[in-house]
C-alpha cells in the first residue's frame, strides 16, 4: 500500500511512538485479510453486502441534505451521497460477477465479518436529530476508518486485479470525504471542534463494545444450548426408555374409581 499511505496518517500524528510495534500488528493484520479475502465466494459476498452499506448511507446522506440549512453542506452532502451510490454500484457489479464465475456449494462460508467489516455508513446514526457539527464528527470518523480498511483490503487482493481496482477508485472518494467533514467541522464549529470528534470516538466505541457483547453472548448461547442437548438430554433419554422398558404392552385398564374423572369438574 504504499501509495496509499500519505492519505490515511491520522489528524495528529498518532501511532509514530512505537512504529515497531505498529508494523508487527499491521503485518498480521494483513496475513489475516489476505487469507479472509483468497475465497473467491467469501470476497464476492462481502462485495455485496459491502454494496449494501454504501447504499444506506447513501440515503442517509439525503436526508441529511433535506434537513441542513447550510448550502454548502447540503451540496457536499448531495456529492458525497451520489459517490455512495456509485460505490454500491461497483461493489455489486463486482461481486456479482465474482459469484457467477463460481461453480454451486451446498454450504455457504463463514463471512468473517468481525474481523473484515466494511464501511459501517452512518452507523444507524438519527440524521433527523443529529446537528451538522455531530454528523460531520461521525462522518469524518467513519470515512477515516473505511479508507484504512479499503486499503487494507486492495493490499489483500493484489492477485485480483479488477478487485483491487474498485477498492483503488473507492478509496480516492473516501479519502475526499474523510478531508472535507474535517474542514467543513472545523468551518461551522471551529472552537468545539474536538469536542465533537471525542463525542464521536465515544458513540463509536459504546456501538462498536454494544456488538461485540452481542456477538459474545451469541456464541455463549450456542455453547451453553449445545452443552445442554449434549450432556442434560442423555440422561434424561436413558431414564425415559428405562422406564418405557418397564410399562407392559398394550391398552392400560384405567381403575374404577378414576373413570368419574370425565363426569365431574373435580
């Protein structure tokens, strides 16, 4: 990626102090994509729910164009929404063609989502109770974060070139959109301009702690119903076909005195 690196440095510089621990981290991490992306039914399934979640910010972006009262917000808004849609186009065209080159499988793989996450959009964000200052703070945070992992991921797939190209192309938006949020934040909110960034940074990570706790007692769940259909239902199974073994075949003759059950309430 080293073309690409002058665009993704973060707004103070941070991550310079330990540059041999950020390698070793940035090495993994891209052994991993690059093993997330090599299934050719994995990679065109994210394209497309890639496609998804650009779509959906997309329309959020109208909306929020709809509601500001800045003109130049609302042109920029306007831009930046039709680049979503063109970038759902090119992710779904990708992917569709990725997965029709493909021959049928009877089980569909893992997505790795959690690991490999596109870009989140707005996040499920309130545009219609969201000031321009808060929504411009989550933009640039959102945008900042899908260009490194777009980056990431066009390093993962240099060995499908019209792949790395559509995330090549989307990056160069993405790279405007995370510039432009910053300076129209620090234009319309010059003073509490941090302020609204570190508020953002908290409501990303109250989301982001929000899924992996879902996640967490999703996979808490299984283990604990699998644990239970595996060690409790045994036993139980055992005691019933023992005590079938013990009941005598056929018709069971009912005693008398339980026969004036059917002619009484009590």
């Amino acid at each position: 990626m080293p073309g690409w690196a002058g665009c993704l440095k973060g707004d103070h510089g941070h991550g310079q102090a330990f540059p041999g621990a950020v390698g070793a981290i940035r090495s993994m991490l891209g052994l991993l994509h690059r093993w997330i992306w090599r299934d050719a039914e994995r990679r065109g399934r994210k394209l497309l729910n890639f496609a998804e979640t650009e779509a959906d910010g997309g329309r959020d972006l109208v909306r929020a164009a709809e509601l500001t009262q800045d003109a130049t917000l609302r042109r920029l808004y306007m831009v930046h929404a039709a680049d979503e849609d063109r970038h759902a186009t090119l992710f779904r065209n990708r992917g569709t063609d990725i997965l029709r080159a493909l021959p049928a499988r009877t089980s569909p793989v893992a997505q790795m989502n959690w690991i490999s996450p596109g870009e989140r959009g707005l996040d499920d964000l309130r545009v219609h109770s969201t000031s321009d200052a808060s929504l411009l703070a989550f933009l640039h945070l959102s945008e900042k974060t899908a260009a490194g992992h777009f980056a990431a991921y066009g390093d993962a797939v240099r060995n499908d070139p019209p792949t790395r190209d559509v995330f090549r192309e989307i990056l160069r938006d993405e790279t405007f959109h995370m510039n432009y949020t910053l300076v129209q934040l620090n234009r319309i909110a010059s003073s509490r301009g941090r302020f609204y960034l570190w508020r953002a940074r908290l409501s990303r990570l109250w989301k982001a702690y929000l899924r992996a706790m879902s996640a967490i007692a999703g996979v808490m769940g299984t283990v604990v119903l699998t644990a239970q259909y595996f060690l409790l239902l045994p036993p139980f199974a055992f005691l019933a076909k023992r005590a079938e073994r013990r009941e005598p075949p056929g018709w069971t003759p009912v005693p008398p005195e339980r026969e004036r059950a059917l002619e009484s309430q009590y």
